[in-house]
C-alpha cells in the first residue's frame, strides 16, 4: 500500500460529549503520568491534537478512503486515537511497549465503554530486527529476507493480533 497525500479541507469534525470525555480523561492520564515520572521513562513522546486527529479520521472514514475499518496506533500511549477510531466504528488497536501504559489505557476504555485492543508489543512484528545504523539511527530490516522458511510462516502479525498487518486499512503514530 503506497502513503498517498489527502488534502482535508473545511471545519473541524464537532465532537460528542463522550469524545470529549475521553479526550479529557486522556489528557489527565498524560498530565499525571508525567508528574510521576522523569523524562526519562517517554523521551520522544509527540502529542497529537486528539479534536485534530479525530476530525482527520472522521473526514477520510466519510470518504471511505481506508481500504478496510482496522485501524492501528504505534505507541498508543493512553490509547487516546485508538478509541476515537473505535467511536468512528473501528476494529480499533494500540500497540505500546510500556506495561503501565497498557495497563492505563484499557482502565480508561473499560471505563468509558470503549471496545478497543490495547496490546503490550513492539510496532515491529516478529520477522523483522532492529539494529543500530552507522549514524546511530535505528534501522529496520525484514529478517525473513535470508529466511528460507518464512513462507511457511504465513502473513506478518502483530503478536497477539489476529488480524494480518497487510490488513489493517489505517496507521497511525
């Protein structure tokens, strides 16, 4: 699947009570997980614009631009984007490699009636390695590629995810 460039034009998407519930509820998790740990613990963490991110989404699920209604987040954190694609209708999943996080982010689902899959696993599937490039930027690499038996394998999951990675129709990071 090749990343294509949408333009989204026009009024930002209006949020139900519930999405502003959630978005408050995450946003608390994040001010308090914060105090509690260093910078340490979520150095190259990036917020997201949650009223943004929820517009975008509903914008291309309206022009049914996602070619199936998976949707995955990497580094799901408090799993603010994954429920918002659950509430647009979503078999929704966050992938996070922090067990507190996790374990946070399905609390606040349960908590607000959100169907969701919160999974503590790396955003790279089994099959591919990480290693340190020469500039000390991490490079991935398929490790299947001199794996004579990673046919036998069958698609490229997630670990403890069903659904095959090719179809999944939305990423988010």
């Amino acid at each position: 699947m090749a990343l294509e460039a949408i333009a989204i034009e026009g009024p930002e998407a209006r949020v139900s009570d519930h999405v502003t519930r959630l978005i408050a509820t995450c946003s608390r998790g994040w001010e308090r997980f914060f105090a509690d740990h260093d910078d340490h613990q979520a150095p190259r963490f990036v917020p997201s614009v949650p009223e943004r991110v929820f517009a975008v989404l509903a914008e291309v699920t309206t022009r049914n631009l996602p070619p199936t209604r998976v949707f995955c987040e990497w580094g799901s954190g408090f799993g603010t984007a994954t429920c918002l694609a659950a509430l647009l209708g979503y078999e929704a999943y966050g992938l996070e490699i922090d067990e507190e996080l996790v374990r946070l982010s399905r609390a606040i689902a349960r908590r607000l009636g959100i169907r969701v899959q919160i999974l503590c696993t790396s955003l790279f599937p089994e099959g591919y390695e990480v290693y340190s490039g020469g500039d000390r930027a991490a490079m991935v690499t398929l490790a299947s590629v001199s794996d004579p038996n990673a046919a036998a394998r069958g698609p490229l999951r997630y670990d403890g995810m069903e659904i095959a990675i090719a179809d999944i129709g939305v990423f988010f990071e």
